[in-house]
C-alpha cells in the first residue's frame, strides 16, 4: 500500500509556473538599457520599455522582485541619457 502515488500531489513538472514574463522583460531590458547607455535613441526606447513593463508587472503581484529591478535599471539607464543629452546641449552651445 506504501508503493501507490498520492493522486493529490502533483509532480513538480506540472507546477505551476510563478514567473511574469513582462517582469523578466522589464528586468531583461533595464539591464541592455544599462548596458547601452552610449546609444541615445536604443537606450531612450528600451529604457522607457523596461519602465513600462516593470510597472505592469509590479500591479500584476508576480515576480515583484524581477518588475522592480527592470523599474528600477530602466529609471537609472533613462537618468543616464538625459544627463548625457543635456551634458551634450551644453557643450555645445558654449
């Protein structure tokens, strides 16, 4: 009687997965945000993609953790190109 399976367990193939993708996505892209901050426009787009997604994936409650660092790298990734485009406005206007 010890050797059946418990119908009631499931095998951990069949969990259900926790994992938000637009939370991975905001993560993904804040950290390529990061990682081209010396392209203005890519980083421009993917800095607010990686904002947008980590905003949505916090309201969704899944992978707060991942949402939360993809806002976060996109938020300093867009701090990092605005700084540059007004560095470069001043530059060149003196």
């Amino acid at each position: 009687m010890a050797d059946q399976p418990n119908p009631d367990v499931k095998p951990a193939s069949e969990a259900p997965s926790t994992v938000d993708g637009l939370s991975v996505a905001a993560m993904v892209l804040g950290i390529a945000a990061l990682v081209l901050f010396w392209l203005p426009i890519v980083n421009f787009v993917v800095a607010i993609l990686a904002i947008i997604f980590g905003i949505i994936g916090i309201t969704r409650k899944q992978s707060v953790g991942m949402a939360v660092a993809g806002l976060a790298t996109g938020a300093i990734a867009l701090t990092i190109i605005v700084v540059f485009i007004i560095a470069a406005i001043v530059q060149n206007s003196a």
